[in-house]
C-alpha cells in the first residue's frame, strides 16, 4: 500500500560500498539479512519486506531500469528496511557479502540465456551455489524457482551438493497468486513452475565447497529455445526486460566459467 509522502522511504543504494558490505550500517539497524537476486521490478523483493517487517531485506539485479522501478515502488511503500542495488548476484557474493551473515538467499527465474552462445552468464552454477553455501548463516536457505525444465532438471543435479533439498509442490502457501511477475506471466500461458527451497549443509567448509563444485557440471543444459518467447511476453507487457543480449562489443560472450577466487581466511 502507498503510504503518505511523509512517510516514503529511501531504499536505493546508489553508491555500493567497497570491500565487505556492513549490513547493519547498510541498513540502520541490526536485522537478519534476506537477498532476492534478480529481482526484476522487485515483486517479490517487495512482498518479503511486507510480509518481514523483522528481516533487512536487499533486491539486486543487473539492470538499473528494473531497479529504478522497484525502488520506486519500496519507497512509496515506507518499506525502511528494504534497499534496492544494480549488481550482478555473483559479484555481491563474491565481493561483498560477509562469511555467514546471510539468513534467506532467494532467486525467482534466472535468465535461462537460450542462446549456446551466451550459457556462461547462466546465474546458477556450481560456483554460485558455493558461494551461496558461504554466504549463508549456518541452516541458513536459499529459495529458487524457475519456470524452464531445462534449469530446473540442472538444478535439482547440483543444488543437493551443498544445501539439503526440497521441492516444494504447488504454489508458495504465502502468495499462492505468485511471488513473482515473470511466474504470474508463465502461470497464465499455463507453463509448469518449479520451486524448491534448501537449507545450507551443516560442517562443509569452503574449501570443500569449493572443491566439490569443481567436480560438478557447468549449466550448458539446452534451455529450449521454444520457451524463449516468454522472454518476448516478459518485455513486451511491462517495466521489467527479460535480457538475451545480442552479441556486441559491450556484451561479448565469456570463454569459459571462472572459478571463484580463493579467500585467505
Ligand atoms: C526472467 S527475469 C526474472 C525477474 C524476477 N525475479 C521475476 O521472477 O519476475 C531475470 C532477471 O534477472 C536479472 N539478471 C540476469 N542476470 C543477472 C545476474 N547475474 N545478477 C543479477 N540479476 C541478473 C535480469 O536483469 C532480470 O531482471
């Protein structure tokens, strides 16, 4: 609901901080830290920050319209304990978050990048994963769903290395008309949605993350190329732009998948 204007809240993070983020100076206030990546124009962002007025709750996505938009949205909301940033989630993770100082990590329709050529900027690897492992508190979780089989045959591969497993069957119990707008506009072309949530492995280390990562598969799984008219949908009917970048200097395709960095601990 809009509130006054007195009340609007300021969620953008415009200025990312160098080096290890601070999340209660980020926020103002000590809070369990909850992070939707990929958030588009933040729907879902928004229904946690709604629903946890007790959690701190970051919306990141790499294009700066869709943040502009979700922004917009929190602030006429007074949602004080959202913040809304342009970054890549791989890059937050790798960069910025602190070791174990995350409580919920949430990823609601990854890109599926149809595209052969452009699968390397595919979010979910196994890298990712182990990044997401270090990221969370212990029994911390992280919450995916997807509406490409393709992803969610692959990610049902490699998720269980590093977090204890579950699917959840129909619709999230708290939003049963979606969380999200790209699965309310998959829902009504009557396309299936998958959904799982895990809960971080207890006693594996980075170290061993990381090493079973390196064993696991990158995400070249072909995503169906039939599907990718609901990208089309996605950017015709609205503020969010589903993006499989054309090739250009500006986006050129990755070689190979990089391996995270080794922390010195
Ligand atoms: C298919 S849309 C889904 C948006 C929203 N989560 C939803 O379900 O409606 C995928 C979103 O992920 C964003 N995205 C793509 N690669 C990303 C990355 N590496 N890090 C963060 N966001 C990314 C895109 O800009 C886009 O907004």
């Amino acid at each position: 609901m809009v509130v006054d204007e007195s009340l609007w809240a300021r969620t953008a993070l415009k200025r990312l901080p160098e080096g290890l983020w601070n999340w209660d100076e980020l926020f103002a206030r000590p809070a369990p830290v909850v992070i939707d990546i990929g958030c588009g124009n933040g729907r879902s962002t928004l229904h946690l920050a709604v629903n946890h007025p007790e959690w701190n709750v970051l919306g990141v996505d790499i294009l700066p319209v869709v943040i502009r938009y979700a922004t917009r949205r929190a602030n006429q909301r007074g949602l004080v304990h959202a913040r809304l940033a342009v970054i890549g989630g791989r890059e937050l993770l790798e960069r910025h978050v602190p070791l174990h100082s995350v409580t919920e990590l949430h990823c609601y329709h990854p890109q599926p990048f149809y595209d052969q050529r452009f699968v390397e900027r595919r979010l979910i690897t196994p890298e990712f994963l182990s990044l997401a492992h270090r990221a969370l508190v212990p029994g911390g979780r992280l919450v995916l769903q997807t509406d490409n089989p393709g992803y969610w045959k692959y990610i049902s591969q490699v998720v269980p290395t590093f977090f204890d497993w579950h699917e959840q069957s129909g619709t999230w119990p708290d939003s049963p008309q979606g969380r999200t707008r790209r699965e309310i506009i998959a829902r009504s072309k009557g396309l299936p949605i998958f959904r799982g949530w895990g809960v971080a492995r207890y006693g594996l280390s980075w170290d061993e993350a990381l090493a079973q990562a390196r064993q696991l598969p990158p995400p070249t799984f072909d995503a169906d190329r039939r599907l990718q008219a609901l990208d089309q949908l996605e950017r015709d009917t609205g503020e969010s732009p589903a993006t499989e970048p054309r090739p250009s200097a500006k986006h050129p395709p990755r070689r190979s998948f990089r391996k995270p960095p080794r922390r010195r601990r």
